[in-house]
DNA sequence: TGTGACATATAAGTCTGACTTTTTGTTCTC
DNA sequence: GAGAACAAAAAGTCAGACTTATATGTCACA
C-alpha cells in the first residue's frame, strides 16, 4: 500500500509512531524533541513537524516547559488510517482486529440496504462482477485472487452507501480482510456459504431490496465475528 | 468545547482547516507556504507544520516545485475529530449532520448490545441516573439540562460496549446531538416516546438483554434519522 | 508547620537566512 | 516531432539565536 516515507519528517514518524502505538513508549512517558531530533539524526524543525502530526492523532501531547508527553491509550484517534497501520503492525494487532471486525459488523449491514437504495447501474454491474469473481477463485488455493474481488466487492457496497464516513472506511475493510488472508485462519479455500451470501448479496441489491441486502450482509459480518470467536448470539 | 489554538500553528490551522472544508479553496487549488506563511504573517516554519496537520488530515498534498494543493473531497479523513468540527461549523453543516446520524444509526444499536453484555455495575448505574436525568428535564423548556443528560446517556454506552472505535465515536455523538438541540428542529419538549425508549434502554442494559437494548436503540435512531427526513423503510 | 510570593531553570515555541533537492516546463538539437 | 540538456521554482532541510510559558524550588512571613 502508501508507502508513507515522504520526506524525513515521514520516515521519523514511520519509526515513532509504531513505538508509540506499540507501548513502547507507555501513556505519560516523557519524550524531548531535541533528544528525538538528536536520537533520529534529523533537525529540530523535522522532529518537531512529526510530533505536530503525532499531536494530531492525540498520540501526544507537546507543552512547555514539560516535553512531548504520550497521551493514555483512551485518547488516541484510533480511526486515524496511520494509527490503524501501525497498531496493525503491532503487538496489539490481534486486539486491533476484533475492534475493527465489530466496527465492520455495524456498518456494513446498514451500508448494504443503502446501496439497494443508491447504488447506480455501474455500481451494481461491478458488484455482481466481484461476486463472479470470488465464485471463480473460491476453489482451488486462489486465495490471493479471491481476495482482490473480496475487497473489491465491499469497497463498492460502502461507495454505493452514498454515506462518505462509510465509504473512507473502505481501506479499513480491505486492511482487515487481507490480514485475515495473510495472517489469521485462512489456510484452505474461503467457506462456501459466505461466497453464496455474498452473491445473493449482489443479487439484492441490483433488485432493490434494502432489507434484504442488510440481512444478508448481516449473516456475513456475523461470519467474519465467529472467525474470530467474537460471539454474536 | 477544546479552544483548540494552541501555539500559533494552532491558530492558523483554526483558519485554513475551516477554509478548505468550507471548499473556499477547490480541491486542486495551489498554495505557497511562503504566501501563506506572509497572510497570515508568522514564519515559514509555524506554516509547514500546519501543513503537515492538515497532510496528515488528507485534506492537502505537499509536492516539490508544485505546492500545496487541496486533495478531492473523497481523500479527506472525514473521521478526524477536527475535520468534523470544522465541517460541522461551515456551509455542509447539514451534510455532515446527515453523515455522522447514518453512522450513529449503524453503530449506536450495536454498541448498546455490546453493553448489555460487557457493561459493569457502575455503569449501570450511571445509565439509570442518565435516563432519569432525561425524564427531570424532558418537559418545561428544560433543553439544555436534557441535552447534558442525553449526551452523557449515549457516551455511557458507546464507552460500555468495550469496543474502543465505539468509544471513540463518544465526541461525534455529542456534537451531533449539540447541533440538533442548538441549530436544528428542537424548539419545543422533547418527544416523550423518544425519552421512554432511553429508559428501556437503561433497563435492558441492566438485565443483560442485548438484543432487546439493540432493537430499542435502534428505534432510537431510527427516529434521528426521521427527524433529518432520512427515511428508514 | 504551612502558605504565599518570588526567582530560576528548562524545554517548547518562534524567527531568520542560507543552502539542498526534486520536479516541472522550456528550449535546443537532431 | 522526439528526446536530451538546462533552468527555474517551490518544498525540504539545517543551524543558531532568541522568546515565552511554566513547573519547581526557595525563602520570608504568618
């Protein structure tokens, strides 16, 4: 993905903000911008644009006399695309996930009866092609294929919301689904019924059927919390 | 609110930011940190670290020899606390309003079930003294106690869930429900069947009934979104 | 012993100017 | 007209001097 090393100030935070993220720092540790400029091998202006964005994702907080202090975990702005790379990254990623997975369980049920409602002819044509697509890669150890049309498939249900905050969590979505991919339990070819679901879910939406399509969706997400023994019942 | 002017890179972020939301500068548009760093007369220093808050925000791209330009709208981290405050208070107000009330009604029903199974004694009872707070204020004109009451009912459930994205989302809800009693449709008593709803909802908090606290909030919302003529059926 | 005012040290904040690097657009040549 | 060399423009980087807020320690006084 964006590969984020834009200019000094970017390769700093690539290195800091994982610390930070991974308690390598602990909340109310005190940091000093001249030490980190020093310890980075950058100037004071580079380290002290990082803690300014750092400060922006309420990671730390910059005040006088006192130093660069990491604000308690509470407070980080964990929907921060960055703050959600790092942690992923992580020691906590397995935490990381289960909060991402309920989060995708309450948006995306809601996000697909808005898509029976909103989503253009383009929209749903792509949509039954993603659906075609993981039918095609769901045998056969295509795992990597399947996965393409998978993300591709929910980044075109959350667009189609019309809803932008829905829609911005697509790289949330494709980030979750890969890590599922890469790195948890998916050894074998994808369950069948999700597959099936997933037509079906294309298929409500092209009809127009809201309820239908939220339902469905429903079943899909309340598979992915179940992955990771999240119970739902 | 958080006066958010720390530091002069503060103050001009609380100018510009508003600017680009507010579309003054179209997506595309060009600045020169040197020509803003004169505008708005502090050195160039102060201005790239404001522009390094507002590239962290997705709402700008830095590139060398070219400038600063605004990215698309779509780029834009719509969750950023501060990017939502500062669209909250210009000309899309009611768009983002709309927004952040869809995603309330994705995530509240689902967090208030999470907190009928995860929520501890105290919180509870912090619930049922929200509820009752809501009921002493929900006839004579009383909005503004109503409104504290309201407020911290929801924050209590999104914080309740354990979900820590759900946590976060505590602020947003809180503008939210500010806009309404403030700018928006509530001149008079709040509707009592919405009152009664919170109640219950309290109620089933406390007898760990999660799917009967998710259908009432849901109701809950669903009555938001009435209210902004969003239908629901 | 406690409390207040005052002094001091500290780290962030700010400004300025010089220099470097990347990238775009032009121009020159074949 | 295509490609290479060149020049200009804007961000990027650095170093150093200075300012300002503020936490903390000191000391007099009650």
């Amino acid at each position: 993905m964006t590969t984020r090393g834009r200019g000094l100030h970017g390769h700093v935070l690539e290195s800091l903000g994982p610390a930070i993220t991974a308690g390598e720092y602990p909340p109310g540790s005190v940091l000093r911008t001249d030490e980190l400029a020093q310890r980075f091998e950058v100037s004071r202006s580079v380290m002290r644009e990082a803690v300014r964005v750092l400060e922006s994702m309420y990671l730390v907080e910059s005040r006088r006399r006192v130093g660069v202090t990491v604000r308690p975990k509470a407070e980080w702005n964990v929907f921060d695309p960055q703050v959600i790379r790092w942690r992923l990254a992580g020691a906590d990623r397995p935490h990381q996930l289960r909060s991402l997975t309920v989060l995708r369980s309450a948006v995306e049920p809601i996000a697909a009866g808005l898509s029976a409602r909103h989503a253009t002819a383009a929209q749903c044509a792509e949509l039954t092609e993603c659906a075609l697509g993981m039918v095609a890669n769901s045998r056969g150890h295509k795992l990597e294929e399947y996965l393409v049309h998978d993300v591709a498939f929910h980044r075109v249900i959350l667009n189609a919301s019309g809803n932008e905050m829905f829609a911005r969590l697509g790289d949330v979505v494709a980030e979750v689904l890969a890590g599922r991919t890469h790195h948890e339990v998916m050894f074998e070819d994808p369950d069948p019924a999700a597959v099936t679901l997933h037509v079906q879910v294309a298929e409500a939406v092209r009809a127009g059927d809201a309820s239908r399509a939220e339902e469905l969706t429903r079943q899909i997400t309340v598979g992915a919390l179940q992955e990771l023994d999240i119970l739902a019942p």
